[in-house]
C-alpha cells in the first residue's frame, strides 16, 4: 500500500470518528459546478536545459597558478576560480611605477613653475619667449606623465584579467586547467551554469502560438511534480520537416530539477468542446493529488480529479460525482478532510 493511500484511510477513519463523536461543523463557502465550454488541454512533451550558461575564456594568456575549484561545486559571482602567474608582470609594474613616481614629481615642479609665470606674463613681467618655453615644457611633461599613468593602468588591467572569476553565481560544470598549464588568450577553461535559471525547450505546432502569452502561467509536471511555467521566447521560424515552431518556457519554481530532465506541458486547443467548470480556488492539493470537495448534506466528500481545461477564473474538471448543479467548497477547503462535517455560510 503507497505511503498517499494509507495516509488517507487514516485521515478518512479519524474525521469518520470525529464526525460520529459530535465535531463541530467548519464553516465553508460553496459555488456551483456550470456547464461551459473549454479549450482542452494538449499535452507537450518538452526538455530542461539550463537558461544561463558560460564556458568562462582568459583574457591573458599565462601559466597556471592557481586552480580555487572542483567540478560541481557551487560558486558566487565574482569568486575568483583561477589565478594566472603574474612574476614578470610585477616587475613591469614596479618598473613603470617607479617611472611614474619620477615623472609625477618633475611634472608637479613644472606646473607650479608653469602657473607662475602664467601669472606675471599676463602683468607683462616676463617675455613672450621665456613664458612659451615653460608652456612647452609643462605640455611636454604632462604628456608623458599621463602616457607612463595610462601604461602603468594598463598593466594593472593586465593583472586583473589573470584572476579568473565566476561571471554569475552557479555551479561549475567542468574544468578545462589545472596548476602549471598554459593558457591562451580567449582560451576556455571552465564551464559554469545558473541552476536557478532554468527553461523548456519544446517545439508546437502553429494552433496553439495564439493562446500563449507572458503573463499566463503555464500547467506543466515533471512526474508529479507540479511546475509553474511562463513562455520566454516563441521563434516566429517554422522546422519544415514538422511545421512546428520552437517555444521556450521560463520555470518559475526550479528547486530540484537540472538540465536534461523531461517534461510535460499541457497547452490549451483551438477547438472548444463542452466541460464542467468550478472557481479556481475549489481545487487543491491533498494526499499528493489533486481534489476537489464536494458539499453533500452538511458533509465535504473528496473526489479527486482530472484537470480539462484552464480560464482566467475557472477550471474544466471530470471526476465522480462532479455534475452541473452540484456544490463545491471554495473557502475553507483547506482545512477539512474526507467525510468532515461542514457548516454553508453566505447563501
């Protein structure tokens, strides 16, 4: 006997023997099931794949150093993964610094020097002559003081692009390098996915474009697992050999799945056919499966259903004892059990 079915005989024999010893009645609001008309739902079998993925490349080329990874492991944006070595461009660093140190110092003495006689050439103190002399050699210096600043920043990029980091939060799906191989410049060398990112990929045919939209949530299950989906993407570019087009569904609560699992999406028909329709809010989960209470002289019976067809405030359903006219609790269904005693309040 499976671990949902002798839940509900011990459910079902406890409110039994509540009901039998006097338990006071839940109060409940009902509405009544309607005849309508409904797009059926067609399923669609689809496949998971992760939406955001990077094979992260260097953008120096270099040996190895140092490797702050495994494979599989979970990684935060901007964790540095590997460490390229970086000894000959320290020295240049140094170098070039050192260049800069020198040409910041010549360079502060000639712009004072420079203002000053900016200052008495404008009261006709000094020459023409001697003034454009000092201006040409302060826009001589700073010239090179900014070029050696610029070189000295560029180094320094340099070095920060031999520290490899996680371009997103993931996990790490493979490792390329490890300490002592060489790199090259654009090379990958490691693979990185955003397990919170997930999407289907599925191809339908043109019948059924019209009735997606962004805004509506999309019935979908892995086994019995119910997932919220939403479209992402619809390419308006028919496979010829199906005539189907490719859509793509966002999975809204992705906890527990990873690429490559199946999935089925039910998507509503062009054609409508007859069905019987409740509140969205009469059906809920119980026992690992969908159910519906049905108020029947003062008692909430369960019936499990078949879901037929989705609106924006109804849902077709089949199950035993669901027929037009009858009543379905809407309120307060989620607190009772098979058989418990209820109460109907606002008729």
């Amino acid at each position: 006997m499976s671990k949902n079915l002798r839940l509900f005989f011990i459910t079902f024999f406890i409110s039994t023997s509540l009901f039998a010893a006097g338990e006071t009645p839940s109060l409940v609001e009902v509405a009544k099931v309607k005849k309508g008309e409904i797009n059926p739902l067609q399923k669609f079998i689809g496949t998971i794949y992760y939406g955001k993925n990077s094979n992260l490349a260097s953008k120096e080329s270099g040996v190895v150093k140092e490797v702050n990874f495994s494979e599989g492991d979970k990684v935060e944006q901007g964790e540095i993964l590997y460490v390229l070595d970086t000894a000959l461009l320290n020295t240049k660093i140094k170098e070039v610094r050192g260049s800069v140190n020198a040409l910041k110092a010549d360079f502060t003495n000639q712009e004072k020097e420079y203002k000053r006689l900016e200052k008495l050439y404008k009261k006709r103190s000094v020459s023409e002559q001697q003034f454009d002399k000092t201006r040409f050699a302060y826009e001589k210096l700073k010239s090179q003081y900014d070029s050696s600043k610029a070189s000295l920043e560029s180094l320094l990029i340099q070095k920060a692009n031999r520290s490899i980091k996680a371009p997103f939060s993931g996990v790490v799906t493979s490792k390329r390098k490890e300490v002592g191989e060489w790199v090259n410049t654009g090379e990958s060398v490691a693979s990185i996915v955003d397990t919170s990112d997930l999407e289907i990929k599925l191809n339908i045919p043109a019948r059924f474009i019209n009735f997606l939209n962004k805004d509506s949530l999309i019935k979908s299950h892995v086994g019995n697992l119910e997932v919220e989906t939403q479209l992402k993407s619809l390419v308006p570019l028919a496979e010829i050999k199906t005539r189907t087009f490719p859509v793509k569904l966002k999975i809204l609560n992705p906890e527990g799945l990873i690429e490559g699992m199946s999935i089925s999406v039910s998507l509503p028909a062009m054609k409508k056919a007859p069905a019987l329709l409740v509140p969205r809010d009469a059906l809920i989960k119980k026992f690992g499966q969908e159910v519906v209470f049905v108020a029947n002289d003062g008692v909430a019976n369960m019936v499990p259903v078949k879901i037929i067809g989705l609106t924006r405030s109804s849902i077709a359903i089949a199950g035993k004892g669901i027929v037009p006219g009858g009543q379905v609790i809407v309120k307060g269904n989620e607190r009772i059990f098979p058989n418990s005693p209820i109460q109907i309040i606002g008729q």
